[in-house]
C-alpha cells in the first residue's frame, strides 16, 4: 500500500477538495486524484462521494481515517527527527509571514542572509493565515501571537503596531477629524469577512456609520494602495504606511492596535543548522528594526 495516497486521503477529507489537497500537498491534482483511485482499486471500495459541498468520505474511508491520521503523524515525527539531526548548511529553510513582513521587509534581509550563506535557499509562504508547524508546512513562522501548541520553540522578537491613516489628498477633500466622533462622516477601508474580527477591528468600525464602510479587502497590501488612492482611512501597518509620505497617521495616541511578533519553529527541528541559522538571522533584524515595526 502507498503511504502517499494514504497521506493524500488524509489531505482530501481535511480540506474537502482535490485541488485544496494539492496546493497542501505541493503535488499536481491529477497525482492525487490518480493515487487516491489507485487505493480505492486495492481496496475495492470508494473512499469518496462527490457532493455540492465537496468531497465527503465514505463510511468505509470514516473507518479507516483515524488509522491513517496516526500514520501521518507517525511519519512526521520521523521526519522532524531526522530533519533535526542534520548539521549541514545547506538546503532550503521554509518561511511563513504575513504579507505585511514577508513582502515589505524581508526581501530587502534576505540579501544580507544569502551572502553569509550562500548554500541554503530559501522559500517564502505569504499567509495572513497560521500554518500547521507540526505537518512541516513551514519550518519556521512569523506570527503575531504566541501559538499555544505543544512542541514548539517561540521566540519573542518584537511588536508590530498599526494606526489609523489617511492620503494627505483625502483629508484635503473630506477634512481632517478633530474628534473622533467626527469618523462618522468619513470612509473606511475595512478588513473583508476571511481576515477575522478581533475586538480592536470591531471597536475601530464602530467609530465609522456601516453605509461609510464602503471597502473591505483580505489583503494588507491592498489595503495600502486603496488608502493611498484616497479611498478612504484604513488600519496600517506602520511600518508600511510610515514610509510612504502621502500617508498621514490620525489619532496616534488613541487609535493604534499592537500585537506581538513571534518566531515560531517546531522543537524537533530547531537544532537543524540550516533552520537555526534562519531563526538567528531573522531573531537579529527584527530587533534591529523594531523602532519601524512600532512607528
């Protein structure tokens, strides 16, 4: 029996969808769905209905899912350990950050990380979303919050604060808002559905009527230019928008969300000198610039 399709059975009932399943696996769809079909021939059963909603297992593939997921760990963990024990500088370091880091300011680092080692390669997920350090989606994460899984090396390596801002052409159409009471006669550029609502985004809306909230994006990048455009106000990162000099903060002092950044790596793997190598570099200039990721 293949481990592979077992590992693909696992992915597909995870995400629902052939093509989800791939983009995690990073295997073409074909290769899944012809390994899946494989399994299922040796079996001689269906493991999947297709349905509106997706791909739904079987109730012979809910009996067997549980043993496969054990397996899967199973095979992590062994690849955890011996990805640990190696010593050798060189290979690839895997990184996870949200756009905001892993556009704006880590291309201008990795210039100065691939000259003292030039053997290791490395590549980049752009993810406002968590990966799953324990399935190696990553072998190293920048988040903004301490995750609260077993096993995990976390580093503390800084803040990260974003403000209220606006297009210096904006406020020369609208006004510039005295009060906060006077948001309520300006535009927001909100946060879509999929990028969460914390309890700062909800406070922050509120200062705004719901028929001003005329854009909302998923993207931090969008959101830039969309202020930029003078569209309306938005929530930024200031270590963007703090160099583009179109930009202009409002209510420094009382509107302003921070959270903390965390480096994130699984305990197994940290001892690997190529991802040890990373975590160090990355530790080293995010403290070199934690005045620009404050404001």
């Amino acid at each position: 029996m293949d481990w592979r399709a077992l590992q693909d059975v696992v992915t597909v009932a995870e995400t629902g969808s052939l093509s989800a399943a791939s983009r995690r696996l990073n295997v073409s769809q074909p290769t899944v769905g012809r390994r899946i079909e494989q399994l299922e021939q040796q079996l001689g059963a269906v493991l999947f209905t297709r349905t509106a909603q997706g791909l739904l297992l079987t109730e012979l593939g809910e009996s067997i899912i549980e043993n496969a997921q054990h397996m899967q760990e199973e095979a992590l963990a062994i690849e955890r350990v011996a990805t640990g024990a190696n010593q050798q500088l060189q290979g690839i370091v895997r990184l996870s950050l949200i756009e905001d880091i892993g556009i704006f300011w880590l291309p201008k680092k990795l210039a100065e990380f691939h000259k003292q080692f030039p053997q290791l390669s490395v590549e980049v997920n752009i993810d406002n979303k968590n990966v799953n350090l324990l399935r190696r989606e990553a072998d190293i994460a920048v988040r903004l919050a301490r995750p609260e899984q077993p096993d995990l090396i976390c580093r503390k390596a800084g803040r990260f604060r974003m403000a209220l801002y606006a297009s210096k052409e904006y406020l020369a159409q609208n006004g510039t808002p005295k009060r906060l009471s006077d948001l309520k006669n300006h535009t927001l550029i909100g946060f879509e559905s999929a990028m969460g609502y914390s309890k700062s985004r909800i406070k922050l809306e509120s200062l705004f009527t719901q028929q001003n909230i005329r854009h909302r994006s998923n993207s931090h990048m969008e959101m830039i230019v969309a202020t930029r455009s003078g569209i309306g106000c938005s929530i930024l990162s200031c270590l963007i928008a703090d160099s583009h000099e179109e930009l202009v903060r409002i209510y420094p002092v009382k509107i302003y969300h921070e959270q903390e950044i965390w480096l994130v790596t699984h305990s197994e793997i940290h001892k690997n000198a190529r991802i040890r190598a990373m975590f160090d570099f990355l530790v080293k200039v995010l403290e070199e610039d934690a005045e620009r990721f404050t404001g």
